[in-house]
C-alpha cells in the first residue's frame, strides 16, 4: 500500500471540534490494522478565525519511513479523499493564509473522492466546484450542515455518518471493521456505531468527469519573491475611500483586491430595498465595511466582501428588511441594488421567495445560530 491521506475543509472555530474528531478517528481506525498515522490541522491557519475555511489532514501509512516523507512537505500536495463538511465551500475556499481563491478539489487526487455534507443534489454542488482536467467521484452525506466547534459541540453523527461512507468509498484506507472498533472505542456509544453502519450501506458515488462544474478560474494573484521583498513587515493599508459614483451620489469604499472573503461565509444578507428607512445602521455597523451607499441613499452590502456574520440583519430595525439567507443558494456575487434597479418587481419576488425559504429551514451561519437552534430551545422549554 502506499500512503493514503485525507483532508477535512472546514469552516474555522465553528466545526473544529468536528474536522478533529474525524481525523483522530481516521488514525485510530488505521492502527488497528497495524498501519501508522497521523494527524494535524495545517499550521498556516493558525490561529483560526471565525468561518474562515481550513483544513486539517489524516495521513496513514504502512511504515514509518513512507510516513515521514509525506509530512516533509508543509501539507500533502495530493489527497485521496477530500471531506467537505460544509456544502458553501464547494465554491472555494480562501483561507487566512493562501493567496486567491483554492477549488474545493484542488488537492483531490485523479480517481479520488470529494465526500460533501448536504441537503443539495449532485448536480447543484458540481455547479460550484471548479472544473478538474481529471475525473473525481462525488459522495454526498446528505444532512444538515452541523456546526460544532470550540464552545458548542452539535452531536448529531455528522462525524461518524461522514467515516462510515470514508470506509466505503476509501476502502485502502481502513476497512469498515476497524472503523466501527476505533469508533466504539473513542465515542464508547452503540448508536453512532450503528450510524456509521448505516451511512456504509447507503454511500454512493456519482462520478465527476473532466470539464464538468464550473468553468470559472478562480482569482490568483503573484506574491512577492525574495528579490521584491520590502525590508521589514510592510502591511499594506487600504486606500482611504475613492469611490463616489460619477456625479450621481453614492459612495463606494476602497476594497482589498487580494483579500476577498466571500469564502467565509455560509449565509449572505438581501436587502428589501422597498422598505429601508435608509436609518445608516447596516452601513455603520458592518465590521467589513461591506456596504456601498447607492445613489438614492440605499445601501448595497458587496458580495465579494462580505464575510456572512449577520451583523446588519441584528442592527436593521425594519422586520424583514435585511434577511439572512443561505449561501447555497446563490452562483454569483451580483450587486442586488443593479437586480432591484434593473427589475424591481423580479428582484422582490425573489427576494422574498428565498426570505420565506430561509424561514422554513433550520440553516445556521454559525455566528448568530439563526433558524438553527431556536425550535429545539422552544421544544426544550415545553418539555
Ligand atoms: S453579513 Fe452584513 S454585516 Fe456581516 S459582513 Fe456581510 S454585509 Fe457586513
Ligand atoms: S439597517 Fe436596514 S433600514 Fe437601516 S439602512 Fe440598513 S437596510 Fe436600511
């Protein structure tokens, strides 16, 4: 056998606890076939900050010496499973320490997996995911996206769901026994075992031929090389604002061209243009000044910006007026003030199709748990 190495791709602080407890996992299961292991979340993401995607990796080999020459390198440069416990990041993922935007499957090996947490079909999350000039398969645990991190840790099998179709699909990895054992043996609880079974039986991979998803590039940009280093630690400021729009009014803030953020998030606001009472709270209020103010004194919260963290739909005082809704649901980043502009009476009714959505489903963003608690704290009081 040669190594076998799997990489989790999760959103920071909010699912650590959930990419660790599925890379332990992976390194107890394999030595109980006598195999070596390892595991480790890549240190350039450290420290972590909220929702902000990152990885951690399992590496498992035959003996110690294959061990070690795959972790001379910073990370593994190929995986052969990538887990995705969070559908939004198949648009990419942008950590705190890259530069430009990575596909989801960069690092997924020709013939490897990407096993993805869902509720989406296959063909909306290969919609996102950049296309691959190799052929991948694709496993969908279908779920809700569970958030389990530092301060809260959501139990609802994610993990184990997620190593029983590892098992399946990965079979050179460990085998299901071993898998379950390691599971009994770290989580001491029948039902997960049980769980794991179950998401074996019911794993299935579609495959994802080459040129299939989106065609996009994503955005890169050149570092600097030793030779164009600047003496010192230079940290660039933004420019003050530049942006007034011609001569109709608005404002438009200078942004990070190298530092976009939109990877982060899990949720985005849309704005009921209609009924904002143009109070300015969003627009102070945005820690990633996201907000461009429109020439009628309306404020567009910039897609590319905006991190997901809600904060304008906690200070908006009009009901409604800004909703969080889920990412998912989305394939650009388009000004919704230039959709209103262009058609208002479209821009409305979809507006308020995915707010009444948002409100029939339990997704989080993780900041502020919106929709995803709040039935269980009811049933709990009643009970
Ligand atoms: S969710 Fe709202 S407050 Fe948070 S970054 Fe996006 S626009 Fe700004
Ligand atoms: S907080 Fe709400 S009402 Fe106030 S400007 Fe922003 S969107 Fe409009």
């Amino acid at each position: 056998m040669s190594t076998v190495a799997v990489e989790v791709v999760y959103r920071g602080i909010f699912q650590k606890t959930l990419a660790r407890n599925i890379v332990r996992t992976i390194v107890f299961a394999a030595r109980k076939e006598g195999k070596i292991g390892t595991a480790f979340g890549r240190y350039g993401d450290s420290p972590e900050r909220n929702g902000i995607p990152a990885k951690q990796f399992a590496v498992v080999a035959d003996d110690p010496e294959e061990l070690d020459e795959t972790l001379a390198r910073y990370e593994p440069t190929e995986v052969d499973v990538t887990i995705n416990v969070d559908d939004t990041l198949c648009k990419g993922v942008e950590s705190w320490a890259w530069y430009g935007l990575q596909p989801i499957n960069q690092l997924t090996k020709p013939d490897g997996t990407l096993i993805v947490t869902s509720w989406q079909d296959a063909d909306s999350l290969i919609r996102d995911m950049h296309q691959k000039d190799a052929p991948i398969g694709l496993s969908i645990v279908k779920g809700t996206v569970s958030f389990s991190g530092l301060w809260v840790y959501k139990d609802d099998h994610t993990d184990v769901r997620i190593l029983g179709t590892l098992a399946k699909v990965c079979p050179q990895l460990v085998s299901l026994e071993s898998m379950l054992e390691a599971i009994q043996e770290q989580m001491d609880n029948e039902t997960k075992v049980a769980s794991a079974q179950k998401s074996f039986d019911l794993a299935s991979v579609r495959p994802v031929e080459p040129g299939e998803g989106n065609p996009e590039t994503p955005y890169k940009f050149e570092l600097p090389g030793w030779k164009t280093m600047e003496e010192g630690v230079v940290i660039r400021g933004i420019e003050a604002g530049a942006g007034f729009r011609g001569g109709d009014g608005g404002y438009q803030p200078v942004r990070s061209e190298v530092f976009k953020k939109y990877s982060t998030r899990s949720m985005r606001p849309v704005i009921n243009f209609e009924t904002c009472i143009k109070c300015t709270l969003c627009w102070l209020q945005c820690p990633d000044t996201c907000f461009d103010v429109t020439p009628d004194g309306l404020y567009d919260a910039n897609m590319e910006s905006c991190c997901g963290c809600g904060v304008c739909e906690a200070v908006c005082p009009v009901p409604d007026c800004v909703t969080m809704v889920s990412e998912a649901d989305f394939e650009d980043n388009n000004s919704q003030y230039e959709m209103w502009q262009e058609d208002k009476q479209g821009y409305n009714s979809w507006m308020t199709a995915l707010v009444d959505k948002q409100k029939a489903e339990t997704r989080t963003h993780g900041f502020h748990h919106v929709g995803g608690y709040a039935e269980e704290i009811s049933e709990m009081t009643e009970a």
